[in-house]
C-alpha cells in the first residue's frame, strides 16, 4: 500500500490550474470530507458504505491524498462484496490516515492563500 498522503505533483498541478481558487478548492475538499467521514461512521448499509466509499475515493485521488484513497478503495471493495465484518477498523483507518491529510491540506492552504490586505 502507498504511503503516500499527499501527492506533491498533483497539488502543485491543481494549485497551477485553479490560481486564486486553491485555497477554496482545498477548504470544498476538507468540508465535503469531513462530512463523507461522519457517513462512513454511521452508515451500516453495504449499498451506502460503497457509494461514499467511491464518492470519497475520487475526491480524495483528484486532490493528490493517495493513501486515503486507495483505503477508501479497499472499504469500497469490501462493500460490494457485502463482507462487513471487521469494516469498522477499516473506517477507523480511514478517519486516520484523513486525519493525516487534513493537517496536510491545512498547511498547504496557509502557504499558498492569497494574502489579505488590511483596508486603511
């Protein structure tokens, strides 16, 4: 498995291609994320944890966050396969290794926002 958390070639593309919209590009990925990890944790339906399993997987490859996505691969997998058992620790990996990439996007929106010029 990669244990890659944050591709630093594809965040210097999407930085490259969105300019000034980086920094709300990263905050849409970390706010849509958060709220696919609340899903994971509450959702007990196979149908369900595959559908966000997937939503999140693609979001998480377009950003550049490959560890994340290849686990929200595997949940996906599990999933349509309906084996359940264990997928708890599998979620609990996955709110891990977000955990990780949060504080990564985190810090790479404080390096690249657009400065803020006080009105005087």
């Amino acid at each position: 498995m990669s244990e890659i958390h944050m591709d630093p070639k594809v965040v210097s593309a999407l930085r490259d291609v969105m300019e000034g919209g980086f920094a709300d590009l990263l905050d849409t990925f970390l706010s849509d994320s958060e709220e696919r990890i609340g899903q994971l944790h509450s959702t007990r339906e196979a149908g369900d944890l595959t559908l966000v399993a997937h939503s999140f997987k693609g979001s998480s490859s377009n950003m550049g966050a490959i560890r994340l996505a290849h686990l929200c691969g595997l949940l996906e997998e599990r999933a349509q396969k309906k084996q359940l058992a264990g997928i708890q620790e599998l979620v609990i990996k996955i709110d891990d290794e977000y955990q990780m990439v949060r504080r990564l996007y985190r810090a790479e929106r404080q390096r690249y926002a657009p400065p803020h010029f006080a009105a005087g």
